[in-house]
C-alpha cells in the first residue's frame, strides 16, 4: 500500500472519527449551557482541525501530495496518537 493510500486511511478511519467524536462531546457540554470560553475555543480549534485534515484528503485525492510529504503527515500524527496513549 502506498504512503498515500496508509495516510487517508488513517486520517479517515482514526484522526477524523476521534475528531468528531470530540466535537460532539464539546457541542453536548454547549448544549446543556456548561460551556465556558475555553469550550468554545477548543470547538472552534477542533472544527479547524478537521478541516486540515479534509484539505489533506483532498490533495491526496487530487495526487498533489507527494511521498515525502505524505509521509511526514503520517509520522506527526502517529506521534500525536503514540503522545496521548501515553497521557492515557
């Protein structure tokens, strides 16, 4: 499997899932009016967040992300999920 074909999996069956995940926990704190203005930062951050990942999709859909590139993204976000497994 291409670096590619490995990165859009990952950010589709993991990065994207554990993002919506979060920004619904975040709308439900909202929506039961216990929010404070950190909430509605992280929300505003996590909803940027998945936007650079669709963007990511994207380029990758469209073959504007070359090898090194794609692999570089693979190995930030494998450090990121590695990071918070060993907060957990």
């Amino acid at each position: 499997m291409s670096i590619q074909k490995e990165l859009e999996s990952l950010i589709k069956n993991d990065v994207l899932v554990e993002i919506e995940d979060y920004i619904d926990e975040l709308f439900e704190v909202i929506a039961s009016k216990k929010e404070t203005d950190e909430t509605k930062e992280e929300l505003e951050n996590m909803q940027e967040m998945k936007a650079d990942f669709e963007a990511i999709l994207e380029d990758i859909e469209k073959g504007e992300l070359d090898d090194e590139e794609a692999q570089e993204i693979y190995d930030e976000i494998i450090d990121m999920i590695e990071g918070e497994e060993e907060e957990e």
